[in-house]
C-alpha cells in the first residue's frame, strides 16, 4: 500500500507534532488504561517535531515503508540517533523526560509506525518542544532543533 491508502484505510488524522496518528487502544475519557496504542505515519519531507512525555514511556515499532530516523536528547544533553527500519531496528524505547524528533531521511515516500505508551497517552503529559528554549538548553543541538522544531 501506499501512504494515502494507509491514511484511509487505518483512519488516520493530522498531529500537532507532524505526520498522521490515531490512537487505537486506550483513548477513552476514564483515563484508567494502563496503555494506549497508536498508529503513527511520517511522509515524504514531514517531520516529527521535538516533543517528550511525561510520566510515560513510549515506544516505537516499525511496521512498513522507508527507515526512520528518531533523535533523542536525555536531559544531559546527550544526543542518540536510532534507525528504525526493516533490517536494523526495529523498535526503539523512549524514556520520560527525552527529547525526541523524527524524520524520513531520504525525504521520500512513508514510514509507519505502531506507538505503544504507558501509562496511556494523555495530551496533558505531552510538550512540544519550543526551538528557542531548546537552542538555549543545548546549544551544542541547534542546527538539530532549527531543522525539527515547528
């Protein structure tokens, strides 16, 4: 399939941080799931911006298209690029707390992804990430933030 296909066929709808997600499991108003479960789709030259959660932990499984790249900084400043494809990684756990990004590096085609995060997601526990706050916090990341920040 291709990302358009995708798109209507998992019924998924614009994020605030970039890409395509609908929460599958867990996005009832109760807020007592122990986890929620997403999909989430990045295309062409779209990016996921800077974001981190709170009090939760989310990871990432790769499920179709082209390799993803995400970038996570831990409060120490420290940068990790992971690769999440096919025949490398296929999933990647990002902690709470660690900022992190997304994008297609050949700026091509699709990526599709499965989130899962506990507990389950809320709105309230996430931040996107404010280019100049994260500039002033990291510099030694700012071409990073210029490039994934909305």
């Amino acid at each position: 399939m291709d990302a358009k296909k995708y798109i209507e066929t998992l019924q998924l709808e614009p994020h605030p941080e970039g890409g395509y997600f609908r929460q599958v499991y867990g996005n009832d108003d109760s807020g007592n799931k122990p986890i929620s479960t997403i999909y989430y789709m990045l295309t062409g030259s779209d990016f996921s911006a800077f974001h981190r959660l709170h009090n939760m932990t989310e990871i990432w499984y790769y499920h179709a298209g082209e390799r993803l790249n995400i970038y996570v900084i831990d409060p120490d400043g420290s940068l990790t690029v992971h690769h999440l494809f096919a025949n490398n990684e296929m999933q990647v756990v990002i902690q709470p707390g660690q900022w992190f990004a997304a994008d297609i590096p050949s700026k091509t085609g699709f990526c599709l992804v499965g989130c899962a995060v506990a507990p389950a997601f809320s709105f309230e526990n996430f931040e996107l990430g404010n280019k100049s706050e994260l500039q002033s916090q990291f510099p030694q990341h700012a071409d990073l933030f210029e490039r994934l920040c909305r």
